[in-house]
C-alpha cells in the first residue's frame, strides 16, 4: 500500500478549488457491508463516480473499486486519510487540477 499523498492534491492554496482524484481501492471481504462509499460523501463532502467495480453481492473475495472523486483538495486528503485508516489498498492515485464539472 502507498500510503504518501503528497503527490496527490494541488498546493494548499487551491483548497477551495474543486480538483478530482482517481483511486482504485482493494476493499476486503470483512468490510463488504460497510458504507465505506456512501461516507466519502456524507462525512467528507465529495462527489463520487464509480467508475468501475468488481463486487458480488455475496462475494467471498475481495471487492476492487475504480473511483473518480470531485471536491477540494481538503475532501479529497481528508477522504485518503479515512480510507488508509480502515487500512484498505490504494493504487493509482493521481489527481488533475483541470477536471472541474
């Protein structure tokens, strides 16, 4: 797991500029019934595409995530920081200051 995001975001000075990120998650089994997603917008205010994602529903592997998140360059630290937190696999971080919707 990577865990250095201080490639990832715009400097400090954009915070209040909507930038997006890309991440592809690893989310093991034991957190299949999590709203893991549903909280990067509830509790850190981003704007989440699923980009695409391999999960069954009774799946008994782990479940892989290719999210798009929009918000400021704040959300999105403050949502990697809640995902290395649950210890979750992160790959292919990058960020674009030009995607604003």
């Amino acid at each position: 797991m990577n865990n250095s995001n201080e490639n990832l975001l715009p400097d400090a000075g954009d915070n209040d500029r909507l930038t997006t990120a890309r991440i592809t998650m690893r989310v093991p089994q034991n957190y299949h019934k999590e709203p893991i997603i549903s909280r990067l917008v509830s509790d850190h205010g981003l704007t989440v595409n699923i980009v695409a994602a391999i999960l069954g529903e009774n799946a008994k592997e782990d479940g892989w995530f290719n999210l798009e998140l929009e918000g400021t360059s704040h959300q999105i630290q403050s949502a990697l920081v809640y995902l290395e937190e649950l210890d979750l696999e992160i790959w292919d971080k990058s960020a674009s200051d030009d995607d604003t919707w």
